[in-house]
C-alpha cells in the first residue's frame, strides 16, 4: 500500500473509531496533530513505535493491522528493514545517535521529527526564494 493510500485508509479508521478529527486523535494518543496530518496526507510513513501508539485509540484496527498496512510486516509477520536500503549514511548515523539517546521518549521523537520538518522547509525556500 503506497503512502497516500494509506493516508486514506488511516483517516477512514480514524473516523470510523470516534474521532472526527485529527486534533481529537492528537490529544487522545498523545501523538501529535503534526504527525498525524502527515501521515493522512500520505507525506509521512508513520513509525512502528507510532503506530503502535495510535492502536490503542482506534476501535477499528490492530497493531498488527496497522503494521501490515503501512509495509512493515512481512510474510513471517516479522518487522522489515527494507527502508533502512534507502536511508543515506548521514541519516543512518543520526537515527543510530537518537536511538542511543536513553533520555528521548516518543513525544520527544516527535517534536525532532516536526522540527527536522521545518528545517527541511525552510531549506527549500532558502533555496528557491519566491
């Protein structure tokens, strides 16, 4: 399932679960309003830990579901690595620095996510001033 079907797929279950919109879901899980638009937009593949987060609010799914979804479980219902091939050595070693970081809970992932989001951003304009 590519990433803007499950956007809508997401949206669908979010709905169907009580939740009309985003911001309910938001305060509900605790994950952010951020977050949660960029995966219904289909701009950003939710993480594992997210995911599992998100379950736990949503009547209409498993976990397990969610995973599957999203591309994460495969034939033997085990967790991929398969977007780790594409990630730049870069990358790699700021997802392997945070993920040593002992005193970083999910909240805090998500708030370096919407910042690295903004950075992004404004790199772009930087780059192409309108």
């Amino acid at each position: 399932m590519e990433l803007k079907e499950f956007g809508l797929y997401f949206a669908r279950i979010r709905e169907k679960s009580g939740y009309k919109s985003q911001r309910q879901l938001s305060i509900a899980s605790g994950v952010s309003n951020g977050t949660i638009a960029r995966i219904e937009a289909g701009t950003q593949k939710p993480q594992p830990e997210t995911l599992k987060v998100l379950a736990q609010h949503l009547r209409e799914v498993t976990y397990e579901e969610l995973l599957e979804k999203a591309g994460y479980l495969n034939e033997e219902n085990n967790i991929t690595e398969k977007d780790e091939d594409i990630t730049p050595p870069q990358a790699k070693r700021i997802i392997d620095s945070l993920a040593r970081a002992k005193d970083l809970d999910d909240e805090d992932y998500e708030v370096i996510a919407d910042q690295v989001e903004r950075l992004i951003e404004y790199a772009k304009k930087k780059k192409n001033p309108s």
